[in-house]
C-alpha cells in the first residue's frame, strides 16, 4: 500500500503495517520523533508541516491515517477550546487532505474523552461513526481511544490479559537514578521532577480514577507527606503492579511500586506502547517518554489494519 501518515510521530502505524507497505509518507515537524522513525524506517518519506501538503505530489493513497493533537479535547486540559483550540484545530487539515487524496481506507485517531460536541464535528465531517477501543485489551495501559475508520472491522480486541507487573524490568536492570533515595520523579516533558509547584503551576499532572478492577489501573495511595494529595499529588500517585497503568502520556503516568518506588523506564513505556524494546532509542530519555506519550498503540492500531483486504481493491 501507498500510506500517508499525519502527525506521523515515531511511525507507529508503519511499525503496525509490517510488510504491507509500498511507500510510506510521514508528515512531521517534531525533530526527536523524525530521529526515531528515521532509525527504525530509514526509507520513510518525510514531508514536513502537514499544512504544506498537496495532492498533487502524491500517487496514489491507500490508507490515510493519522491522530490528530488531542491537546485541546482531553479532560486532563483546563478551559479546552476542542477543535477550536490552537493544536487541535490541525483536524481540518486532516480534513482537507482527506477530501483532496480520497484514499482508499483511513484512519482518525484521538481522545475518548473529548466534549460531545467535537466528536459529532468529526463524525459529520468523516462520514463515519468512531469505534472506542481501549488498549488494555492488548496491553498493560489503560487507554481509551476514538478511532473513525472505513476499514470493516468487527468486534474488538481479545483481552490478552497483559498487566502492568507483566512489562516491569527487574529492578536490577533499572538505572538507580529512577529511584533514588526511594523517591522517584515524574515523567514529565521537561523532566523538572515532581514538585508541588510543578505540579500546580506547570499542570503537570495525570488524570485518574481510583478503581478496583483487573482491567483497570490501581492506585495504592501518595508518596511522601501525609497532604501530598492535596498539594502536587498528581505526580506522587503511586500505581498497583498487579493491575493496569493508567494512560501513558507525554506528561507521565506517576510512580510504580516494585521493591522500590520508582518511575517507569523508557523501556517500560515502549511495552505500554505494545513496541518491540528500544524502539526509541537513541534520543535522551525525555524525549522518548514524550515521543511515547504521544504515539499509537502498536497493537490497537495492527487490529485495526489487519482488517483492510489483502489487496487495497477489496479482491482477495
């Protein structure tokens, strides 16, 4: 197939589509996410901004994929401005290039917990109603994720049973610096730690639910004071091994509890991602909880694909 990637990030989707690819192009402006698809797929065509795409320049499209920024739909973003804001408005270019190439198959990815409103904007706008797919069916992460697809899928994933103690690193294999002194830092973009005044004035925290399910996250309770959770405790939540880890983004997830309490490791959250292990390497250990953060599930997204017919015109 002939693929045009948007918001391509560390090519996920190439990664989901194993040998199905004829030539894959990639629309990115992130340098660290370009690295990383350009060391696991050096034949990738990048195209740069998405807003410089034009039709005209392309053969063919198979399958148009793409998650468009999800930055001012998600709940965990205060005052969101939905697909007005000034990230998530990227939708309508995915729009317009959606009218222009008439590919074959696509897929729109973005958050389950996006205002009402929005999605019926998508929906409208793509002429399909989304499927929700959560990827703690394929994984150890509890995700939820929208998915607008022409692609006949049927059903959903079958639960593998994957839980966060499945995809731990002994601790042996785990630097000490992840957890020194017993304290552990948050996973965050800048990687400033995780401090009260961090948490509170940079708004880097993690949007969860306390609940007691196997197919869910777990939280055991606050690392540190006994008022952590009223001053910064967002980066001091500590999670359950024995359950699922709570959605994976580029602002962190918390803190784990193995033999000590730590934050997850670069290799930890490749496994959340459903991705072979260093996957993402190369680039500092910020970046590639970033890049992460802001990527597919491998294994949603392979479901998903596996569904388009063997030959792009439906015959067998």
């Amino acid at each position: 197939m002939n693929v045009l990637s948007l918001f391509d990030g560390i090519s996920v989707a190439r990664h989901a589509l194993g040998d199905r690819v004829k030539c894959y192009y990639a629309s990115e402006i992130e340098a660290k996410a370009i690295q990383v698809a350009k060391k696991n797929f050096p034949d990738t065509i990048h195209l740069g901004d998405v807003c410089t795409i034009k039709a005209a320049d392309l053969p063919k499209i198979d399958l148009l994929i793409g998650g468009s920024p999800c930055t001012d739909l998600s709940i965990a973003k205060k005052d969101r401005k939905g697909l007005d804001g000034d990230h998530s408005k990227l939708f309508w270019e995915y729009v317009r290039i959606f009218r222009d190439v008439k590919p074959t198959y696509f897929v729109l990815e973005n958050v389950a917990s996006m205002p009402h409103k929005d999605k019926q904007t998508i929906t409208e706008e793509l002429g399909v109603e989304p499927m929700m797919i959560n990827a703690s069916l394929v994984s150890a992460q509890s995700r939820k994720r929208l998915f607008w697809t022409n692609i006949p899928v049927e059903g959903l994933p079958a639960d593998r049973g994957i839980l966060l103690k499945d995809i731990l690193q002994p601790d042996a294999e785990v630097d000490d610096r992840m957890a020194k002194d017993g304290k552990a830092y948050c996973l965050t973009a800048s990687y400033n730690g995780a401090t009260a005044k961090n948490s509170i004035e940079r708004k880097q925290r993690t949007m969860v639910k306390i609940v007691k399910a196997p197919t869910e996250f777990h939280q055991l309770g606050y690392f540190g004071a006994e008022n952590a959770c009223k001053v910064g405790g967002q980066a001091l939540r500590v999670y359950d091994p024995e359950y699922k880890s709570p959605t994976l983004g580029s602002s962190g997830i918390g803190l784990v509890q193995t033999d000590n309490i730590r934050k997850l490791t670069p290799i930890e959250c490749e496994r959340l991602q459903s991705l072979p292990d260093n996957y993402t390497d190369g680039i500092a250990k910020t970046h590639r909880y970033k890049c992460l953060g802001n990527a597919f599930n491998a294994e949603v997204i392979r479901f998903i694909l596996d569904f388009i017919p063997a030959k792009t015109d439906g015959s067998p």
